[in-house]
C-alpha cells in the first residue's frame, strides 16, 4: 500500500472534479423543472457538457491554464461507438414500423394472461434478451411500447412495466452490447491496453445474471402486490 501514488494523484484537472459534482446536481434538477415545458432533454444535457467543456477549456481565459485540452477529447471521442448506437436506434425504429411492436404486444398480451408471476418472470427475461441484442436504451422503449399496447389488467400491466425496466437494466450484462456505458467502458480499458473479449465478458455475466434477475423479478412479482394491497 506504501508504493501506491496518493489517490488524488489519478485527477489531472482539479478544477474540472471539483466544478463536475455540483453540475450533476443542478442538471439532475434541471431534468425536472423543464420537462413540464416540454424542453429536449438533448438540450439541458448538452448545455452542461458545454459548461464542463468551457471549464475545462478555461475559456474564460481564452485557454490559458487549460490542463485538459478540449480538442484532444472531441478528437479522442469513440464515435464508433455514437455510430453505432444511432445505427441501433434506426434499426429498431425501422422494425416497430414493420409490426415488432405490435407482435410485442401479443407476447406480452399472453404472458399477461398466464398469471402474475409468470408475466413478471417472463416480460423480464423477454425484455433482458431483447436488451442484450438490440442495446437496453431502444429495448426499453420497444418494452414499453409492447405493454401499453397489450390487453391485459392494470395490476398486470404496473408489474410488467417493473418487470421491463429490471429486465433492461440487468440484460446488458448478458453481451457487450447491451449497454452504452458498457461499451464506454471496453473502449476505454483498450485504450489502456486492457482488452476483454466477448468471450470473457459473456462467461461472466451468463454465470451472475440469470440468477439476480431471477431473484429481482420473484421478489417484484410478490412485494409489489404487498405494497399495493391487491
């Protein structure tokens, strides 16, 4: 432990740490005061990664005593990555407006009718595949879609909606690419030459996965009515 550098040796620019914790709060809120009027959320996030970017920048100082260059970052950025997820989100828009959406909704119209276990268990494993394949953030909104869509109770459809997001949360850790941030995170780690395979990554999260989201759905399918005295 005595040979490892002081922690606060890993923050090249003070300034930018310091200033990037009370902007993730202020724009957590800002999330909230402007969607009742109806303002992108493109527009309140971009808006705070320019003000990060201007701090890091020092424009104000027309860049002197910049530590991070600005250029570099952009420069650097993985937009292989921002491709490919544009490129998913068309994908997946292209196949709800060929009947995904709708044949989701008949799955999920059966699973509703099989009780509410089984429509907990499998909307969430459903919609924990589908993330895997399709990316957790388009998967999400098929999800969603698919159970507006389908016939089934109110009590039916609150657990499906849970069930959804679980499924879409813990699915990613199924491939790769199921999560952006996933991705991120590999492309980041090869930089540094640390490379993870699919193959490392899949034996993993196959391994841990199933049974915590088993777990969390049980657990959902039987406290959600508790709490909601049905």
């Amino acid at each position: 432990m005595a040979s490892l550098s002081a922690p606060e040796s890993a923050i090249e620019d003070p300034l930018v740490f310091k200033a990037a914790f009370p902007l993730l709060a202020l724009l957590l809120m800002a999330y909230f005061a402007t969607e009742p009027l109806g303002i992108p959320i493109s527009l309140v996030t971009g808006a705070a990664a320019l003000m990060l970017m201007a701090i890091a920048g020092r424009f104000w100082q027309g860049g002197r005593g910049a530590i991070i260059s600005v250029s570099d970052v952009v420069r650097k950025a993985p937009w292989q990555i921002v491709l490919f997820s544009i490129g998913m989100y068309l994908v997946v828009y292209g196949l709800g407006n060929a009947g995904l959406t709708a044949y989701g909704a008949q799955v999920v119209g059966w699973l509703g009718q099989q009780g509410a276990v089984i429509a907990t268990l499998g909307t969430g494993f459903l919609s924990a595949v589908v993330a895997s394949i399709m990316n957790n953030m388009p998967s999400t909104l098929v999800g969603a879609l698919a159970i507006d869509s389908a016939q089934v109770t109110d009590t039916t459809r609150e657990l499906m909606i849970y069930a959804n997001i679980i499924g879409n949360d813990l699915g990613p850790k199924f491939t790769p690419i199921g999560s952006l941030a996933t991705l991120l995170w590999l492309h980041v780690l090869a930089e540094k030459d640390y490379k993870i395979s699919w193959g490392q990554y899949m034996k993993v999260g196959l391994l841990i996965t199933p049974p915590v989201l088993l777990v969390t759905l049980l657990a959902l399918a039987f406290w959600l009515p508790v709490l909601n005295g049905w």
